[in-house]
C-alpha cells in the first residue's frame, strides 16, 4: 500500500485552517487542551491556534475534522528500525527459558542480526524499513530516529544510516540518524574491544559523519556490550566533532551508564531499569530525557521498573519509544507503548502522551520545531477517532488516526 502526500505541494505560500476538533496541544508536557478549536497552517508550520471562535478572518481553504481530537504527531525517538531478518527462534528460546545474555553468549542475539545484515543489500534493507516504517505512520508517527548498530564495519553502519536517511525522502516523516557502531562486538574484534572502540572514534564515526549521515551518536553500555570507560572514549570522539550523544543505560544491570550520559549532556538515555536516585538526580541537573521502552521491558519479561516515580520528583522529561528491533522490540505501534507504559511502568495516560510529542522532541534534540501544537511549530498532527485523549493509552492495537498532516499536508495511505 503505498504512503503519499496528497497531491504536490504548491509553489505559493499557502494558508488552510482545520476546525471542528479538540487539540490536545501537549504544550509544556500536558494535555493543554483547547475546545472547539481551529488550526491555521501557513505552508510547513503552524501559523494560529486558538478556540474556533477567535479564529482571525481570512485563512483560506477550511478542512472540517468533525468532531475529532487533535494531538501533535507521534515522535518514535528510538527505533532500531533498519535491520535485515528476523529473531522468532530466539522468542521461543527465550520462552523456554534461555536469557537474551545467554543467546547472545552463543552467538545470536544482536551478532546474528548483524551477520543478516551485511549479507543484505542496500536496496533490501530499504525494503524492509520502508515496510517498518510505514506501518508507524499509520498509527499516528510522523518523525522517527532511526539507529544504525548491525553494521559494525564502515560499509556496514554507512548502508544502515543511508537507508535512514532515505526513509525521510520517501514517506512523509522526519528522521533522525543516530550512528550505534558501539552496539556490540563485531566477531572480527573477538577479545579486542579497546580496539573496536578506537576503530569507531578513529575512522568509522569520521568518515560517517563527513558524509553528513550522523544526527547524534549512542552506545549500548552494558556488561554484554562496553563499559563506562569505553563508551566514554566514544563520547570524546562525538564531542569533537559536535555530535551530541545518547546512551542505552541501566538496561540489565547497573553499568553507571547513566551518570556517564548525563557528565555529557546526552540528550537522553534509555531504559534506566536499573538506575537509581543519584543516577536520576544526574539527569535532572544535565537536562537529559529519559527515554522509557516498555516493549524491551515487557518482552525480556525483566522486574525490575524504571525509577518512576523518582523521575518524576526530579523533574525528568520521560519520553516514550517503541525501540523497534529485532531482539527484544519486535514492535510495529507507537501508540501500543502508551498502554504499556501505562499498564506496566505506571505513566498516567497524559505523561504517556507526552512522552511521544513533546518529550521524545527533546530527547532528539528537535523541541523548539516538533512535538507540540505551537505556532511556529511543525504542521505535523493527528486527528483521532476518539472521545478523550486518555483513549490513545487505552485501546490495545488497531488504527485510529483519522488524517494525519505532515508539514502542513495530509498524508493517504
Ligand atoms: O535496545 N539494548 C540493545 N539494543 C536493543 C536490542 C537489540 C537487539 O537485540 O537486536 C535494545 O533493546
Ligand atoms: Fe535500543
């Protein structure tokens, strides 16, 4: 089924108004909402918004949204969307009792990913991400990061971000780059991890971002994956050459990832199951997102709950990601992580939501362009088949987005 703007877009500066919604404009991380409202688009960004009946004279063509909610377009900020093949085996491994560091101790795990991946070409792995892709933009998602990290070798970690990149030129999304080449040990570096690292800060992330295919830069500390003192070479590199950095931190075990991510500033760090309060009082003082993946969670069947209610006392921005891989996020809904989030780590329905606009805006570094309804901001926004906004948490599966606008156009599919 193909994605598309509906029609091309015209050369002239060009204003629409939609009206007869509800806008949960998600301004300052809550619902904000405006009753009755109307939105004026001015070509790609929101030019007023404001109760219908304040609406000024003369914006042009009028679009009647009959009724529906209005949020502003889902943000999936951490995805490991491009990858060749598929892990079912490993599921039923680990339902019969295998742990995922047991599996990757065997050579699965994200090592066979990688193998699938080399072996696929370009073209393969646009296939199948476009696929993924457009499955989110149907539940509402239209900007998304997309992590390289099954490459683990320049031509490998350079196809990856290449197909991310091209992702944004054939859907109507926006997309985020992040270079994950620390994501695990490459067979070829078996025992020499010292040197994968300097390999990566030396001539993999160079030569990456001179070629313009790095957003942000992330690591997977873990004591499966590097440590502390390797991810921090890594973020030496990344901050010379202006990149800003992330971090799967605390995921299954504390590494003191998340102290790390924070001494640099890191837009986010994700996961955080295993963080604790002085972990979470360092990402208040650095102003870092924390990022939150309950489908990981839930499908690693792990116990231990990310510091939420701590977050919360400090004040953390918590967004809310799908982490889509093929491992432990086989995940083809945004929307279905508001449930979860929910459910499992005990997110109200309005700071689930917040945590796919505004919050997962600041985690990729775009807040003063996305993740709200504020004039000035992207025309990027979803009109729902729903009665409250609290039912885009409630309801497990299915499509409810009635139109979706991309940058002040409507997206068909
Ligand atoms: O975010 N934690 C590391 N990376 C992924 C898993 C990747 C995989 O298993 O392929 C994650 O959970
Ligand atoms: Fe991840």
């Amino acid at each position: 089924m193909a994605l598309a703007i509906k029609g091309s877009r015209p050369t002239m500066t060009y204003t629409r108004c939609w009206y007869h919604c509800h806008a949960a404009t998600m301004k300052g991380g809550h619902y904000s909402v405006i009753e009755d409202a109307a939105i004026v688009v001015r070509g790609e960004r929101i030019a007023w918004i404001g109760p219908r009946e304040a609406l000024p004279p003369g914006a042009a063509e009028a679009v009647d949204l009959g009724g529906a909610w209005v949020t502003p377009g889902l943000i999936d900020c951490h995805t490991h969307l491009a990858f060749a093949g598929e892990r079912s085996a490993e599921f039923e491994l680990r339902l019969e009792g295998a742990s995922y560091a047991e599996i990757a101790a065997h050579g699965g795990g994200i090592a066979s990913t990688v193998r699938a991946t080399r072996a696929a070409s370009e073209e393969q792995l646009l296939d199948s991400a476009l696929r993924r892709a457009r499955q989110l933009l149907r539940d509402g998602v239209t900007c998304l990061e997309v992590k390289s990290g099954y490459g683990l070798d320049l031509p490998g970690e350079r196809k990856l971000l290449r197909v991310a990149r091209q992702l944004a030129g054939r859907l109507p999304l926006t997309v985020r780059t992040t270079c994950l080449a620390a994501h695990a040990l490459p067979a070829e570096y078996a025992g020499r991890a010292d040197d994968y690292i300097a390999h990566v800060c030396d001539e993999l992330l160079p030569a990456l971002a001179e070629e313009g295919l790095v957003d942000a830069v992330d690591a997977y500390c873990e004591h499966l994956a590097f440590s502390p003192a390797q991810v921090e070479r890594l973020f030496r590199a990344a901050s010379a050459l202006r990149l800003p950095v992330k971090l799967h931190a605390e995921q299954l075990s504390a590494q003191g990832g998340t102290q790390l991510a924070a001494r640099y500033r890191a837009l986010s760090a994700d996961h955080l199951e295993y963080a604790g309060e002085a972990d979470v009082a360092a990402l208040a003082a650095a102003g870092t997102v924390a990022v939150l993946l309950p489908a990981a969670f839930y499908l690693l069947r792990e116990r231990q709950l990310p510091p939420v209610e701590a977050l919360r006392r400090h004040g953390v921005p918590m967004a809310v990601a799908s982490d889509l891989n093929p491992g432990t996020a086989p995940v083809l809904s945004l929307r279905l992580m508001l449930a979860m989030a929910c459910t499992s780590f005990g997110l109200t329905p309005e700071e689930a939501l917040a945590g796919v606009t505004l919050h997962a805006a600041r985690a990729l570094g775009l807040v003063d362009s996305h993740g709200s309804l504020e004039v000035g901001k992207y025309a990027d926004f979803v009109a729902w088949d729903i009665h409250r906004p609290a039912e885009l948490a409630y309801w497990l599966g299915g499509e409810l987005p009635r139109q979706v606008v991309f940058h002040g156009l409507e997206v068909t599919h």
